[in-house]
C-alpha cells in the first residue's frame, strides 16, 4: 500500500491530513450536504447524508404538488415519469444507457424480479451460484427463487466463486453476487466473472449497493446482463428510497418478470384486463413509486453533478488507505484486525475493522459524533462518502478510537446495551 505522504519512513500528522484536505479536488461538494455541527459520518454506506436541496425540493412536492396540486401533479408536476428520469440520473454512474436502468421498490423486491426473470430465460438450466456470507436478503431471496424455479442455489466462500462456476457448467443459470462485499469492502472483478459465466451460457446479476456512487461501474463496459442497488446508501436519497434496476437493452424484448403491476403495463391507464408489458425499462415497474421518497432520490443525485466518478473514486481509495495507514500508526496496542483489502484497488469505499468488542467500541465512538457502525459478529465498518468525508476526519475519527481504547471508556456499561439497529 503506498503512502499516503511522500516519505514512507516518517509517520502521519494532523498537518497531513489538513494539507491532502487542502489539495482535494473535491472539497466543494462537502456544501452541498446538511451535515450536523459536531458530526463526523462514517456511515454513508448505511445511510446517506442530507443534501440541502432535498430539503426544500420535498417541502414543495408537500406544498404545493401534493397540497395544491394533488391528483393533478402525477401530470403537471412530472411526477409520473420520475422512475424513470431518476433511472437516467443513475445510469450515468454506473456505466449503463439511459433508457436501462428504472428506480422502483427495494433491491429486495427487484432481484426477485429478476432472478425470477433471468431464470426463464435459461429454463434447461437449474444451478444459481452466489456466495456464503453475501448480504442476507440477497441471499434468501436467491433462496426463494431456487426453489420457485426448481433449482439449487450453490453457495460458496468468495474465493470458490470461480472454481463453482466452472463446476456448474453448462448447467449454470446464473451467478449472483454483491459486487462489493457489505462487510469487507472487497471488489470482485465483474468484467472477469461476467465474461467467464456467459461463455458458459449463464446470465449474472450484480448487486451495486455498495458500488454505485463510489466507483466508476461500468456495466455496459462490462456487458452484464442484469443488476440492482441502492438509493439510500451512497446516493444520499433518504431513509427508505427506492432502489434501481439494470436490465441490459438486448435482454429487454423477452423479459418476463413476475410482479406483473400496472405500472409495467404497456398502457396503465387502458385499464385492460390482459397484462401487456412496456417494451422498454418500465416493464420492471410494478406499482405506484413512494413518490415522496423517489422525488428524494431524484433531487439528491444532483449532488453528482459535474463529478467525475474518476476522481471521486480516487479520493475514497486515498481516505482509505489513510484511515488504514493510521490504524497501523496509532492502534497498534489495542487488537484490532483489518477486514479489508489492505490494496486499495481491490477495496470499495469503506475499511472494515475487526475486534471482539466491536459493538462497545462503536457505540463508545457515536456518542463522541463519530459515527460508523457494526455489523456481527465483530466488525467494525467506516464508510468513507467522497463527497463529504475529509482527509482530517478520518485524523479525528482514529484519535477518538485511540483515546476510547486507551482509557477504556468503551467498557462503561452504556456501550453494551444492544439496540435493534447496529
Ligand atoms: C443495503 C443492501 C441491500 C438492501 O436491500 P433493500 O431490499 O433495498 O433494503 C441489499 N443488498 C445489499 C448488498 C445491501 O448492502
């Protein structure tokens, strides 16, 4: 891992940190967010910042559109294509043309739609490859669809992912997998993957939740069939926004997705009584958006304006090996393991630390304004949002563990009591 100042030999400072502050490119969108005096976030991976201009964009679709407008804004206030032009806003993001990608329902909802979808296009094929310790809903919803399907869902541990796909063979469906790991932060190589399943036959599904607004996806680059992800992460939409869907264009004309609702009808407002699906992207549609919360979603991808994913990219890569580089420099004593590539290339946007007393220590950091969280057994998981973290919180953030740690103060017994959401 290179050092993140010039001379390897010497340690890290506080001057440092303000000086890599002084020279980011990127120092300006930190404006762009309502973030509380005091607060240090390192949970954008979980829940995203408030852009300001969410702020009085809801209160005039509360006003106005809903208060004045009422039914009349599906039409007047563009409401009703907003899935859609909120999917144009992310497709930019994630390497994807703009009439392929749609935000609708939950990731959860939406792969089932898809594994569900993708399944009946391999209908001689009954093997689903995905991987032990992915994220839970992924993996119970891959469950489900199996066994809709009638077919068995193999789940291996990240590094047999390869030698299972190979082993599946011509029976292969489909691969599913997170393209960066919700625990470790670890990337896998989704042109590699996706290249080598479809030379079997097989289709993938990607999951871009902790990929989408933190580095450069490049789903069309990568000729991938299907993904999903997340609004309300790194997209900053609001607690509950609603998720996106990718569907590569050539897979769209035979699509057959199970949540037939009117709002993928080909003409809604025929009311027929035979379901004929959009021939384009809101064929994935099921029914009426949370309309408040997409309106969220769609003002708060304007914070990405003008950013190149590039450069932002290259940021979080830096804060994290700063973060990394000072866990070694002042954590040393305290028995902390790094849960993430230590090589920034291979690692999304986040470092994830592990320590039998994880959970104590991070309730112990949040009431100090620092905010990560925890995720079980033991790991500890700081976020690094590019476009508000800076270079000398991450300096603040490891100053507070190390005091924490060395007066023992995570130990009072306030840290141990569990809360339902860690
Ligand atoms: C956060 C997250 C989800 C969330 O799914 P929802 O159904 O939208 O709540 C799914 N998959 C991964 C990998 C996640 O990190």
């Amino acid at each position: 891992m290179p050092s993140v100042v010039e001379s390897p030999s010497r340690s890290v400072s506080q001057a440092d940190c303000l000086a890599l502050d002084e020279r980011d490119p990127l120092k300006h969108l930190k404006d762009r967010f309502d973030l509380p005096e005091g607060v240090i976030y390192l949970d954008g991976n979980s829940l995203g910042a408030l852009p300001k201009s969410v702020k009085p964009r809801l209160a005039k679709a509360i006003n106005e559109e809903w208060g004045k407008g009422l039914i009349r804004s599906w039409n007047d206030a563009g409401w009703y294509p907003a899935p859609k032009r909120a999917g144009e806003a992310i497709a930019r993001l994630i390497g994807a043309d703009r009439d392929e990608v749609i935000v609708c329902d939950s990731i959860s909802v939406n792969l089932f739609k898809l594994l569900i979808a993708a399944l009946r296009k391999r209908p001689e094929r009954k093997i689903i490859v995905s991987e032990k310790g992915n994220f839970p809903t992924d993996v119970y919803i891959n469950a489900e669809a199996a066994e809709l399907m009638g077919c068995e869902l193999r789940c291996v541990e990240p590094g047999d992912v390869q030698a299972a796909i190979e082993e599946a063979g011509d029976g292969l469906a489909l691969l599913q997998l997170t393209h960066v790991h919700y625990k470790t932060g670890a990337i896998y190589d989704m042109a590699g993957l996706t290249r080598t399943v479809q030379k079997l036959g097989g289709l993938v599904i990607w999951d871009l939740a902790h990929s989408a607004g933190t580095l450069p996806v490049d789903l069309n680059g990568c000729r991938a069939d299907f993904a999903v992800g997340c609004g309300y992460k790194y997209l900053n939409g609001g607690p509950g926004a609603p998720a996106f869907v990718f569907v590569a264009r050539h897979h769209l004309p035979d699509l057959h997705q199970p949540i037939a609702g009117w709002h993928g009808h080909a003409r809604p407002f025929a009311f027929a009584q035979d379901y004929a699906p959009h021939a384009g992207i809101e064929k994935m549609l099921a029914g009426t958006s949370p309309q408040l919360s997409l309106i969220a979603l769609e003002e708060a991808l304007t914070v990405f304006d003008g950013v190149d994913m590039q450069v932002l990219r290259a940021k979080n890569r830096t804060l994290g090996d700063l973060f990394i580089q000072l866990v070694d420099q002042e954590l040393g004593a305290f028995g902390f393991e790094l849960a993430s590539p230590r090589e920034s290339a291979e690692r999304g946007s986040q470092v994830s630390l592990t320590h039998p007393q994880g959970y104590a220590i991070v309730q112990a950091l949040i009431a100090r304004g620092i905010i990560g969280d925890f995720r079980a057994p033991d790991i500890l998981r700081f976020g690094f949002a590019a476009p508000y973290v800076g270079y000398e919180d991450i300096w603040n953030a490891i100053a507070a563990l190390k005091d924490i740690m060395a007066t023992g103060v995570w130990d009072q017994p306030q840290f141990h009591a569990r809360q339902a959401v860690t």
